[in-house]
C-alpha cells in the first residue's frame, strides 16, 4: 500500500550546524565506532531544527499550565 502526503512548504530551505564528523557520520561515508555517539548527536541536531520549524513556538501545548 502507497500512501501519499504533501508536507507544506517542503522546499523550505533550514540550516543546522553540524562538526565535520557529524556530517560525515549522517552521509553514510564514514561509520564510526559503535559506542560513539556522533551520528546520534548529529540526527538530534536536525530533528531539533526540524521540530522548531514544522511547530512554532505558539502551537506548542504548554504542560506546566493545563490542570491535570
């Protein structure tokens, strides 16, 4: 089964400031040792700039504030 989805303003350019091993770790030319964590640091950096700009500051749901 194909599922198809259009992710809005997909050509959107971002920037992300990664270490020269980061980049190398997350483009497959390099594999680094198991127990380092370069390309887990590398993958945070971008899933966190993603994340900033996929939800606005002002769409996030504030926990601290809802009565629970």
């Amino acid at each position: 089964m194909n599922a198809s989805f259009a992710i809005p303003n997909g050509d959107e350019t971002i920037t992300v400031e990664l270490t020269l091993k980061e980049a190398m770790a997350l483009s497959g030319g390099i594999r680094f040792r198991p127990e380092s964590k370069i390309a887990l640091s590398a993958k945070k950096k971008v899933r966190k700039v993603l994340e900033r700009k996929m939800i606005p500051d002002g769409d996030r749901i504030s926990y601290h504030s809802l009565d629970v």
